[in-house]
C-alpha cells in the first residue's frame, strides 16, 4: 500500500472508486457528504463531472486543511445528451436500448482538494456497445440491478464483457475514476 505523506480522503460512496482507489495501492478513509449534483445550464456537457467534482470537494473545505481530498463525478453521453442513473427498471431499459449497437462518451471528472490547492481535470473515453437483444437487456437489468450507474452499466460487469466492442480511452475512466491521472496527481502532492 503506498502511504502518502497526507491522510487521503476519498469523499465518494462509490464502491467501483474505493476498489480502483484500493487496486492502486493507496491507504484511504471514506467520508461522504450530501451534494446537490446541479450544474447550470449553459454548461457544456464534457465539462459537468469536473464541476459536479469540484463543487462536492468544496463540501470539505475544513477536512482539506488536514487531509487530500479526492472527489469524483462520471456522466454518460449519448447524442448530446446525460444519461444519468436510472430511476428504475424500465427507465435503465430505455437507456441501455438508446445505446444498443452505437458508441457513447463517457467522462470521469475528479478534484483533489489540499489547504489552498486544488486539481480537477476530466478524461474521456468513447464505448462501442454491440446491438443488444431485448432478452439481454432484461437479463442485466433482473440480475446486475445497475441503479446506482450513470448509462444503467457498469463495464466491469456482464454487460462490458459481452457488449463492448471496443473502448477508444482507459477503462477505468469508464469504471468511474481515471486512476492513471489520479496517481500521478496525489504521487506529486508533498506535505
């Protein structure tokens, strides 16, 4: 486990985020706080998850005199538009078909927040999903319940072994923290 010099915070409930966070090697504690995900309007759509993530680790603002903040937002685009997390069954069913047999963007954003500093970049990766049947999205759905996932998948999952043709960009952007940037960014950050 790589111990940095400062206590790292990762203010995510997400469980993908702790695993790569984890897989990486760093020691870390989980705080969450709730944020209101608003974003304005006239915002162009690859630049929310840097804000959403900027705007949760403005949530820390006191932790961060102590302690590195990483926060994390993740968005899926299809046709100019979000895809957000579904509200149920049904509505992951009407987003997993809109992407069915065409690619999608998706956009990771983080912030690293410690005393005055901090850093938020956003990656993108582009996902080519095969066409799927409707008994497969059924399947998915009933067995993966991917609720809690921008797009309704996650690409670790089922779904990303049988239906992704290919990634143009890193997967573990696409799983929700692009971990190469973050590493090099918290590996850079000295007491």
């Amino acid at each position: 486990m790589f111990k940095l010099q400062i206590p790292l915070l990762l203010a995510s409930g997400s469980p993908r985020r702790k695993e790569i966070l984890h897989q990486a090697g760093f020691e870390f504690e989980v705080k969450i706080k709730n944020t209101d995900e608003v974003y304005p309007a006239d915002i162009p759509l690859q630049d929310v998850p840097q804000y959403l993530a900027k705007l949760k680790a403005a949530a820390f603002d006191e932790e961060s005199k102590s302690k590195i903040i990483l926060t994390a937002d993740t968005v899926v685009i299809l046709e100019n538009k979000i895809l957000g997390k579904p509200k149920d069954a049904a509505h992951a069913l009407e987003m997993l078909k809109s992407m069915s047999g065409k690619p999608h963007d998706v956009v990771s954003g983080f912030c690293i927040k410690y005393k005055n500093e901090e850093i938020a970049y956003s990656n993108h990766s582009k996902v080519y999903f095969k066409s799927f049947s409707d008994e497969e999205l059924h399947y998915y759905i009933h067995n993966f319940k991917p609720f809690d996932k921008a797009g309704a998948y996650g690409i670790q999952e089922w779904i990303g072994l049988v239906g992704i043709e290919r990634i143009e960009g890193s997967f573990y952007n696409v799983m929700g923290l692009p971990i190469h940037l973050v590493y090099k960014e918290l590996m850079n950050i000295k007491a």
